[in-house]
C-alpha cells in the first residue's frame, strides 16, 4: 500500500507538496482517503501521479511539457512514493530537460524489476466503447499495461472491454457486488455482433437491451464494481469522482460498498459529492484532504487534524443535535471559502430573513445550520482552519461576549461579531429558562429599533469576507 506522495513540478503543483494515506485497521471506512477542492484544485493530478508508479523499468513514464510546471527546476517533475514497509521509490525528469524519466530506488539509481504498490486508478471519464473486440485482461497486466501515466486524461476507459470479459469468466464474484449497488439481480452476457464485434446484453423485464442503450450510471456502477471485485486485502484502489452520473441513492450504496472494501484495503476518492464523504470512516481512521489553488496558482493541501477527528466523534455522538454535521453541513468540504458560522439551526433561518428585511444580501455561505450551539463554535472553527478557509465571519448572541473575545485570540485570521440582544429572536419564558429579547420578533419579523445595527452588522461582515 502507498503510505504518502511527494508530488513536485507535476501541473499545478509548483510548490512540493506530500499528501499521506490511510491505511485499513480492519474496521469500516478506516482504509479511505478523501480528496475535496474545486475544480482545477489538484485532485486528479494526485492520481495521475499515483497511477505513474504503475510502470516497468523498461517503459518508464514520460511528461510531456505541458505537465512540467516551469516553476519547478527548469520545468522538472519530482514524485516520490512512500510504501507501508518504507520503501521510497521515486521517478524524475531529465536534469538536462525534456521528458524522459529516471527511476531510484532509496535514492539509488534503479535498473532491476521495478516493483512499488499498484495502484488501480479509475478514470473521471469513463466513456466506454459499446462495440468491442474480444480480450481478456487480469487485473495486474490491466494497472501495468492499460493504466499508466499514458491515459491518465483519456476520453475513454482504454480496454474496459477487456475487463467485461474478465468479470463474465468470474460472475460468481462480480455479479453480488453489483446487486449490493442497483438493488437488484441484473441479468447480462457478452452477445457477438456479425461482423465479429462484441457488445454487452442485459435482460431487463424480459426485454433486451444492447450496451449502447445501458445508462451512464450503470455503466459507472460497473467500473467502480470492476476495480473491486477482483482486489485483494492490501490494495490500493483510486477512483476519481465515483459520483458521476449516479443517482444520490446509488451514491449512497456505492460509498457504503466502498467502507466495507476499506476496512483491509487502500481506497483513494476525489469527490465532488457529500454522499461519498462518511464522517464515521474518518472516526475510524479515514483521512480527509481540501485541496485549494493558491494566489500564486500553485496546489496547497490541507488535512484534517487528529483533534477534529475527535470533535467529530462528539458531534456524530450528540442525540439532541443530529442536524449538526449532516448532508447540508457537509456542503462545507465543497465550499471555496466565505464561510458564516453562527451558534444554532434558528440564527441561520433568522439571519436570511433579516438579510432580506434591510436588503443587504451577506456575500457568505452559512455553515450548515450552524454549529450546534456556541459551545461547538470552537470545534468547527478548529475544522475550517484544519480545511484551509481562509475568510470566516462568526455572528455570537449578545450575551456571548467573552466567546467572542477568547475565539479572536486564538483565531486571529477569522472575524467575529455580537448582535446587542441575548439571542436572535425573542423567546419567552419556560421552565428553568427566562425570557429573552433578541432582534427579531417570535415569528421573525425584524425589529425597527435594530434595523441600523443589523445594516452595519451585515455591511462589516461582507467586507471581512471580501477583504
């Protein structure tokens, strides 16, 4: 398995970076790594420098000069890869330039079987030939031959159809792995055309349909089932945006597929969705990175600390605010930056609706529904900073002033902000609690006497968000 890669001059890293893995524990989810970030942010480049190592001595892989940052050394690439027993293999361009490549092991130039971790990266785009010729491929000759650095930006899913045969000889192994993603027995063969072609057939409600007919999404599912079903404990397996085309519930089926596989195998996922981000795998051991472009263009990477992934555990334990950390405060992995935090789900309902009351649209994305309460502000701040989010406004009640205080200490690069009142509407008086004035009225309508503050409250934040 791959403990790290140290990626340098490759694209948009002109700047080295190291990003470390996962490795499985045997519990659920423990063998992941999710890679976040915008587009253009280095997220396939991390795979595209993975799937280099997927190589023989004697077929080296070569970078082209638009791969070559001229940043770095005259336009030079620098990978290192990092196994789990320690091993350092490395491949650089040429000093005297160009793209030809040099092999060292531990730092010795290499001539003998080149042999690090494999890496069975899927594609983005994963268009398929529906016509194909007939080929069957193991999955060791497939990563060496098919996936190495040559295809890493191809249209299409070079020699899939090799791997269809593959799956039809082992359909014993293939076809409960696909069941356990569409929820049902599909029924298919590999059917031969006239002229010699071949092409898949499936039977649905006694109807035929030829491959060219199969949905995008099904046709994802297949690959992703593929990269699995013949692995085995100890694998690395890559795959770059596992989302396309599938509909949330498969999303949903796929990322539980993809936990159990990574309780003893290396999974590497760069998405752009929150259903393939599971925050028990990250209790368990799964790591999370952001990557962002900086003001230089260069790849900055961002991973979580070991004190978030134990705030986490507190979050996903809390029975009273369930809400905290769910499917719209996972949007939080996705967002550029400009982020707005405040203490409850009502503060983010009633600062929208003041927004709308003095016409002051906040140039901001609130976190979620807020963090769960003020005493959980510090912990999802200690996230966003761990993420990289570089402009952060947080709105504390009236009576929060010392939070306020201590939080702009220890988070200097962030801003923070009271409203006059002890909360953000009007609450009356229950048992072991008193009434409370806020800004809005019980049915959130804003008060006159705090149209000005909130004005200016509104106007700062949107310029410490866009400063």
């Amino acid at each position: 398995m791959v403990k790290s890669i140290y990626i340098h001059g490759l694209r948009g890293f002109g700047e080295a970076r190291t990003i470390e893995f996962a490795m499985p524990n045997g519990q659920a989810g423990s063998g992941i790594t999710f890679i976040v970030g915008g587009n253009n942010s280095g997220k396939t480049t991390i795979l595209e420098a993975l799937r280099s190592f997927n190589c023989y001595t004697h077929n080296k892989p070569s970078f082209s000069e638009r791969k070559r940052n001229k940043k770095c050394e005259q336009g030079k690439v620098h990978l290192k890869m990092i196994s789990d027993d320690n091993t350092c293999y490395s491949i650089d361009t040429a000093d005297r330039g160009g793209s030809p490549t040099t092999l060292t092991l531990n730092g010795e130039p290499f001539g003998g079987e080149w042999n690090p971790p494999t890496v069975f990266a899927l594609q983005s785009r994963r268009f398929v030939e529906y016509e194909f010729h007939h080929n069957n491929m193991n999955r060791f000759d497939y990563i060496r031959n098919q996936q190495w650095n040559h295809y890493n930006r191809s249209a299409i899913l070079s020699e899939f159809s090799s791997r269809l045969f593959r799956m039809y000889e082992h359909k014993e192994d293939f076809d409960p792995i696909l069941r356990s993603v569409i929820g049902y027995d599909l029924e298919w063969t590999i059917e031969q055309n006239d002229n010699g072609t071949y092409y898949l057939k499936l039977i649905l409600g006694g109807c035929e349909h030829s491959s060219e007919g199969l949905g995008d999404g099904i046709w994802s599912i297949f690959t992703i089932c593929d990269a699995l079903y013949d692995s085995n404990p100890g694998d690395t397996i890559a795959i770059d945006e596992p989302e396309l085309s599938l509909h949330p519930a498969y999303q949903k089926k796929t990322m539980d597929l993809l936990n159990r596989y990574s309780a003893d195998r290396q999974i590497i996922i760069n998405t752009h969705s929150p259903y393939f981000i599971d925050l028990c795998s990250i209790i368990n051991g799964a790591y999370l990175y952001r990557t962002v472009k900086n003001h230089n263009g260069d790849i900055d990477t961002f991973g979580l600390s070991e004190e978030s992934r134990e705030n986490l555990r507190g979050f996903l334990t809390d029975i009273n605010q369930p809400h905290t950390l769910g499917t719209e405060a996972k949007e939080i992995f996705f967002l550029e930056d400009k982020i707005i935090l405040v203490e409850g789900q009502e503060d983010v309902i009633m600062y929208k609706l003041a927004s709308e009351s003095v016409e002051i649209p906040l140039c901001g994305t609130f976190f979620g529904w807020g963090a769960g309460g003020a005493p959980k502000i510090p912990k999802v701040l200690r996230l966003l900073q761990d993420l990289g989010y570089a402009k952060v406004a947080v709105i504390f009640d009236g009576d929060k002033i010392s939070d306020k205080e201590e939080l702009s200490q220890t988070y200097p690069q962030y801003n923070f902000f009271n409203i006059s009142t002890d909360d953000v509407r009007d609450k009356k008086a229950i048992v072991n609690r008193p009434a409370k004035s806020g800004i809005m009225t019980i049915k959130g309508k804003l008060k006159d006497e705090h149209q000005d503050e909130i004005r200016s409250l509104f106007v700062s934040i949107n310029e410490s968000l866009s400063n």
